[in-house]
C-alpha cells in the first residue's frame, strides 16, 4: 500500500463531518438532487449573484428544466429557499437562502475549516 500524506485524509474527513451536519436533526434531509442544487445555489450566492427562477431552472446540465423547478419547490417547502420578487417586475423571482439554509451552509463550509485543521494535528 502506498503512503499517503496527512492531506490525502482531508476529503473523507470532510465528507463524514458533512454526512453529520445533512443527518443533523436541525435540517430537513434532502436527497442527492437536491444537495446538489443547494451546492449549486450557495456557489452563486457566494459570489452574490441573484439567482432567478428560470436561471437555476438552466443550472443543472444533466436535469430538465422542470426537474429543477420541482426540487425548488421541495427546497422551498422544506424551508431551505424563499422567493423574492422583483421591484420593477413582478413575474421575475429571485431564490434567496432562508435563515436555515444560511446555517446549513455554514455548517457544511465549517466541515471543510476542521477536516483541514484535523490533517495538522
């Protein structure tokens, strides 16, 4: 078996503690579908990017339009995402982070922050 080094452990490190943070009982569980287009959505937000419906419709490659639109609704009645409408236009909505999907994604950014901090101990 070859050796690693200390920082080959960091991913799985990273993917227990965020299997912790989805199984938590503070958030709602999402399936694979929606896990990755909450990923998708928090990579936009964070580079403050106002996501409209019909553009995250358009974000995911390898799912129709109405796929998504139908995980936004799910993520929407699981509390994860709320609409906001447009000031000028009322037919355009926007998809913002809840409170809860603020923390949820913190939550996940912080498992990345201590798997790293595990592979220096």
């Amino acid at each position: 078996m070859q050796n690693h080094s200390s920082n080959f452990d960091i991913y799985p490190q990273f993917l227990a503690n965020a299997l912790k943070v989805r199984l938590s009982s503070k958030y709602p569980l999402l399936d694979q579908h929606e896990e990755r287009l909450m990923d998708q959505l928090a990579t936009s937000w964070s580079k403050g990017q106002k996501l409209t419906v019909l553009l995250a419709m358009r974000m995911c490659e390898d799912a129709s339009a109405s796929t998504v639109h139908r995980r936004l609704k799910t993520l929407r009645l699981k509390g994860m995402l709320d609409l906001q409408l447009d000031e000028d236009d009322n037919r355009v909505k926007y998809i913002v982070p809840t409170e809860l999907a603020n923390s949820y994604i913190t939550e996940l950014g912080q498992s990345v922050v201590m798997a790293a901090g595990a592979s220096r101990s």
